[in-house]
C-alpha cells in the first residue's frame, strides 16, 4: 500500500510541476498587458522587443530608476555611444559587442521598434561609460574627444 501512496504522491508532484512550467512560459506581458518578445543570446543576455524608444524593457522593472533613465539615454545618445568602445569585457566575447551602445540596444529596427539587451543593466563599467560620455556630450565635446576620453579612462593598459 505504501508503494502505491509513493506512486501517486510521485505523479502529482510530476503534474503540479509540469503545470507550474508551462503558465510560466505562457506569453510574457508586462504591466500594460503588452506581450514582448524576449530571447537569451549565447552569452547569457536578455533581448527584449519593446515599440520604440517610449517604451522601456520590462526587465527593468528588476532595477533601480537611475538604471532605467540610463537606458533611456542609451537611446537618445545612441549615435555617439555607436562609435564608443566597451571596456567591460564584453567586446572580447565570442559574439563581441561592437559599441558601448550594443550593450544598451542590440538593434533598432525600421519598423521603430527596438531590441534592447539586459547586459548593462547589472554592468557597473557601462553604467559609468555612459554617464562620462553624457557629461563630456553636455560639455559640447566631440564624438571623437568623448571616444578619446572614454578610452583614456577605461581602456586597460596594453590594449
């Protein structure tokens, strides 16, 4: 009898399991109801869909405001953070970052829509890359004095 209590105890925890699993893969939407896509790279970082630029990722639901306004300015700086290397490691990966703003912003895409990536979201050196270069861009420099200064501060010794 205690071998048969076994069995259907061992199924209805299968069960509650396998139930538990698929409504957490169910549609993600976030507070609004919106489905998203997300999609996990090789590396390990989250890419989220969003519409546009007014319409952040909800993996920053997880962080602070300071993180949030930073991706928001991922996007308004994007054609500066474009020509701006990375010095976290990232662009030394399998599948490197080209830019400090490939760590914000995978792609934005002719529909308007943009494909943002969780990887700065918990990286201390992209936050403060971004913050430099947003100072140094209100100070009216250049994207070649901004790229000059970013790398003077950032770049590791014998790179």
């Amino acid at each position: 009898m205690s071998r048969k209590r076994d069995w259907l105890l061992g199924g209805v925890i299968l069960l509650l399991a396998a139930f538990l699993i698929v409504a957490g893969c169910g549609g993600d939407k976030d507070a609004a109801g919106d489905e998203h896509d997300h999609v996990m790279t090789a590396e390990g970082d989250l890419l989220e869909t969003t519409s546009g630029p007014d319409e952040l990722p909800s993996f920053l639901l997880n962080h602070t405001n300071r993180t949030a306004d930073l991706y928001a300015a991922a996007y308004r700086y994007r054609d500066i953070l474009r020509h701006i290397n990375c010095y976290c490691g990232c662009m030394q990966l399998d599948n490197p970052h080209d830019s400090l703003l490939r760590c914000y912003i995978a792609e934005i895409r002719a529909d308007g829509s943009i494909v943002w990536s969780d990887h700065s979201s918990s990286c201390g050196i992209c936050k403060m890359e971004l913050e430099d270069v947003m100072a140094l861009a209100k100070q009216g420099k250049s994207v070649d004095e901004i790229r000059d200064a970013i790398d003077a501060k950032y770049k590791p010794a014998g790179l």
